[in-house]
C-alpha cells in the first residue's frame, strides 16, 4: 500500500452535530447556484457561496439583505440560505421547520428536492423517523427527475446518510456499490468511497483490501476533504486492528492522531481514543491504555447515553485494575462497564422500536394511498363500462375485502411482534427480571406513588458473594446458572407484589411497594435464607449466599437514587461484617 500521507490541519471548531448532519453539511457546502433565472443579488449570492467556508460572515452579510427588495428568485435563495445558516448554527428545530415550508410551499422543484434531502438528515438526526422515512420516499421517488449532477449527489448523499443512521450497513454497500463506476465529481467521488469504507469496515467484509483503502485516500486526497481523510485513516486503523496487525495499526493512530484532535469532534476522538487505549492495553502499556480511556469517557461525560468507544473504555479499564489485582476498583470499573453496556442496549432497543414504528406507519400510508389509487381506477371503469357494472361492483368488494384481511393480519403480525420487542428491551435476557433501565423506570413510580400516598416503600440491594471465584473456577456457564438460581431463590422470599430486577452484574435490587424497613428486613432475611437453600441440591457444586442493603422511606427521602445511595451504603457494610448478611 502506498504510504499514508497526513492531512493537512483542520481549523479548531467545536462542531455539535451528529455524523449525519456533519456529512451532509460537508456534501451541500460547494453547490453553485445554478437554480435563479436572473443573475442574484450580489450580497445575497456572496452570503450564499461562504454559508460553509465563513459562517459569520455569511449570517453578517445576510442579516443586512431587505428581503422585500428582492426578486422572486432572490427570495427562494434568500428563504433557502436561511434555512442553511440556522442549520450550522445548530438550531435544528428552526431548520427543520425552515426547510419544511420550502418544501411544501411555491418553490422551484430544486430547491424543494434539496430541502428534503436536509429534512431526511435532521429528522434522522433527532430520531424523528417517521418525517425522515417521509423525505426518504420523496428523495428516492423524484431522483430521476433532477438534471443538476451536484443536486443528484446530494440527494446520493443524503440516502446513504439515512441508511447509516439506521444502521443498514449491508444497504449503504449495495447503493454505494450501484454508484461507484459512474460519473461524479471528484468531491462525491471521495465521499462514496469514505461511506464504502466506513460499512466495509463495520460489517467486517472480506472484499476489503489495502488497494481499497489506497484508491479512497487518492481520491480524498485529490478533493483535498481533509475530515473524510480522517475518517478513512481511523477505519484503516480498525481494519488492521481487526486483523491483528496491531503494531500496523497503532502507527497509523499515533501518525495521525493530531490531525484527528485538531478537528474537536466528539464522535471521531471517542472512535480513535478507544482504538488506542485498546491497543495500548494488548501491548502491556497500561498507564497509556488507562490515558486514553479516560479521554473517551470524558468526552462522553455528559451525553446521557453510552457509546460503543465508552464500553470499550471501561472495560479496558476494570481489565488493567484486575491485572493490577485492585479488585475493589476492578468491581467498581465492571459496574460502570455493565451499566454503559446496559445504556447503549436500551438506547438501541429503543431506537430499533421508533425506526420499526415508523416503517410501519410509512407501509401502512403506502398501503392507504395505494388502495385509494385502485379505488379511483375501478370508479373510472365503472364509467367507462356501465353495462358491467355489476361485475365491477363484486371485483370492488372483492379487492376491498383481500386488501382489508391482508392488512389486518399484517398489522396483527406487526403489533404481535412490537410488543416482543417492546418486552426484550425491558427484561435482562439472563435471569428474566427486569433490566436496569426498565427496574430504575419502575421503581421510581413506585416511590412517587408511595409519597402521593404517604405509605412506605423500601429498596433492597443485594449481590452474590465471591460470584468472580465461581466464574474463574467453575467457568461463565456456572456463573450464569448462579444468578439464575438465586433470583430463583429471592423471589420465593418476596411477595407477589414486589419486584426484582437485575442492576448489572451480579448485582441485584428488589422495589417493594407500601413495605416499613422493619417488614423489608424480614423479607431480606427470608430472601437470604432462600439463597442458602440453594446450597443443600446435590445439583449445585458451588456454594452460594448472598449480601444485602436495605433502605426504606420515609426513614429516607422519597427519591431512587436516595434509596439507593442508602441500601448500596448498607450493602457495603454486610460486605465488610463478614458477607452473608442483612444490614440496613
């Protein structure tokens, strides 16, 4: 393979979009106007032509425009550059509803495509699915009318985007593929190949290869696109990474790991900190690996949410803590480890659930049209043929009613299965009992009602003693057998109305509802003798008991992070007096 060369520094702007919003800024910023009938006003075509290059000066020289001095033309670009700068400048609501209007208002057919192709980002971006499913029907059913070639990628651009927001990896290489031979300018050019690169490297394809990777960093290079070069360097690195050449690829990090920083860009530093700190991990270099770790999860501190570079982060880092036989921190770092993996399941699982929703609602909207489409012909042929009217009448019914039983059961297949996954996003796939996610949801309902109400309500907090030492001694499988058995076990202690869920790990908490402490220590206690049973089977070959905090309000306020501050407190002084023990 050639030898990489190194971009040239990008300019230091915190940028706060998603990489669908970013790559269609990226692909939109150098289209020539090509859409007025006169020759636009000069300030207005200048505030236009630097919108991407020099924002502030673009929004300065447009804010001075008299909008009701300007042609008809001038006001479509007028209204369409509006639309643009709200978009940069991150207010994606305005933008949004800018774009909105011009699609569906009196303007040119270009404009409008374009406007949509901006309406499938953000929509997309903001996980609005069913508007993005909406502006992806629009695009892909009116792009064989568009000559301008540039408007034409865009609208590419903007498809391909949509379908990595969904995750359809395997599309974007289908579609990208369908447009790799044709004829495009240099700019889609290098975009295409950095989107094929990205999906080839996601999905692990064999068709990748060091030409590929030389031929997409030609054309980058070419197009001088400095963040899609960054892009491609990053998934070289994962791909040499992916076929264990990690001295290969911890050159290509370090080489370009300036150029990356320099661009200040979330997403891309989360992406490369934790391929090195990975790295650095398999090469014994702890203090590095544990650096760049922590740089990943401070860039993701305050999201709400968890990454995949995140859960990467924090297992590296519980696995140094063990190598370092620190297993107080190690159990610390697993339990922010287990709950970024929990975080990012359930922000998939919810995602999967509206993308679903919404294709649903866009197939039954086809559905709608479709059948009113066959309504209007067969209307038509009833005029047209009077004397086989009757006939036409049965067909009518007939279609009607197909239509009607193939929709019905379709929507019940549909529904039966939205509420399987519904389920799946809410249960832990081990033990049954509820996740953290759904546990946390509930459990704080249960509080507030309680309050609402002025009756008690308590948490218990337990977890398996030495579960690490029946894991590395008798193996996963046994481990997982133990948690099954002990939930098993705590449920015949509780009563019917309370209810476990499993917090991360071996950890467990059980919410009961208008319970006093007094009556909560009684069923900990019934729990944790439940447990010790376990140990009489002749089936188990591992001894297993348990640890528990319990915390109750209005001893405590009425508040879950409260009540589990208390029981995870008393849960650690059950560890310390011994383990096997209930304390509140």
């Amino acid at each position: 393979m050639k030898a990489i060369m190194t971009p040239k520094p990008l300019r230091k702007k915190r940028v706060k979009f998603s990489n669908c919003i970013l790559f269609f800024l990226i692909s939109i910023c150098t289209f020539t106007l090509c859409h007025a009938v006169e020759a636009p006003n000069s300030i207005l075509k200048e505030a236009y032509e630097i919108r991407s290059s020099n924002p502030q000066k673009s929004k300065a020289l447009f804010t001075s425009i008299d909008k009701a001095s300007l042609s008809e033309d001038d006001k479509q670009l007028y209204d369409f550059t509006a639309a643009y700068i709200q978009l940069v400048a991150g207010d994606l609501l305005a933008a949004s509803e800018a774009y909105r209007q011009i699609a569906e208002g009196d303007y040119s057919f270009s404009y409008q495509f374009q406007s949509y192709a901006a309406l499938a980002a953000i929509n997309a971006a903001t996980q609005n699915w069913a508007e993005a499913f909406s502006a992806m029907d629009f695009l892909t059913e009116n792009i064989d009318k568009i000559t301008d070639p540039l408007v034409k990628e865009q609208a590419h651009n903007a498809i391909i985007n949509f379908y990595n927001s969904i995750d359809e990896k395997e599309t974007v290489i289908s579609y990208g593929n369908s447009l790799i031979d044709g004829q495009h300018s240099t700019r889609f050019t290098c975009f295409l190949h950095m989107q094929l690169i990205v999906a080839l490297v996601l999905t692990e394809s064999d068709s990748l290869s060091e030409e590929r990777f030389s031929q997409a960093l030609n054309y980058c290079e070419t197009a001088n696109e400095q963040i899609a070069l960054i892009a491609i360097y990053t998934h070289y690195a994962t791909y040499l990474y992916n076929r264990n050449e990690i001295d290969s690829s911890l050159a290509v990090l370090k080489e370009h790991l300036v150029d990356v920083e320099s661009t200040n860009y979330p997403p891309l530093l989360e992406e490369y900190y934790a391929l090195l700190s990975k790295i650095y991990f398999l090469k014994g270099e702890y203090k590095l690996a544990k650096e760049y770790a922590y740089k990943v999860i401070d860039q993701n501190e305050d999201a709400g949410y968890a990454v995949i570079s995140e859960i990467d982060a924090y297992e590296v880092l519980y696995k140094i803590a063990e190598k370092q036989q620190n297993y107080k921190k190690a159990l610390e770092l697993h339990k922010a480890y287990a709950k970024s993996k929990s975080l990012n399941l359930s922000s998939m699982s919810n995602k999967m659930l509206s993308i679903h929703k919404a294709q649903q609602d866009s197939l039954i909207k086809s559905n709608q049209i479709t059948l009113l489409d066959a309504e209007n012909s067969l209307l038509k042929a009833r005029a047209q043929l009077a004397q086989e009217e009757e006939n036409i009448r049965k067909l009518i019914y007939l279609v009607l009613f197909l239509t009607f039983v193939v929709i019905t059961f379709w929507l019940y297949k549909k529904r039966s299965h939205y509420i399987a996954l519904k389920n799946i996003s809410q249960r832990d796939g081990l033990t049954g009992t509820a996740n953290r996610t759904f546990f946390t949801t509930m459990a704080s309902e249960q509080i507030s009602n309680a309050q609402q109400q002025s009756n008690s309500v308590s948490l218990i907090i337990f977890d398996l003693d030495d579960f690490k030492q029946i894991n590395d001694t008798f193996g996963h499988r046994m481990g997982d057998q133990a948690l099954q058995t002990a939930v098993s076990a705590a449920q015949k202690g509780c009563r019917p109305q309370d209810c476990i869920g499993r917090l991360g790990g071996e950890e467990f908490g059980i919410i009961l509802p208008n319970c006093s402490l007094e009556q909560a220590l009684t069923i900990a206690q019934r729990c944790q003798k439940e447990i010790e049973l376990t140990n009489q089977s002749d089936q188990q070959d591992f001894k297993l008991t348990a640890s528990f905090g319990v915390a109750s309000a209005p001893n405590h306020a009425y508040d879950f992070e409260v009540l589990f501050e208390a029981a995870d407190k008393a849960l650690y002084q059950s560890k310390a007096s011994g383990k096997n023990q209930v304390s509140s």
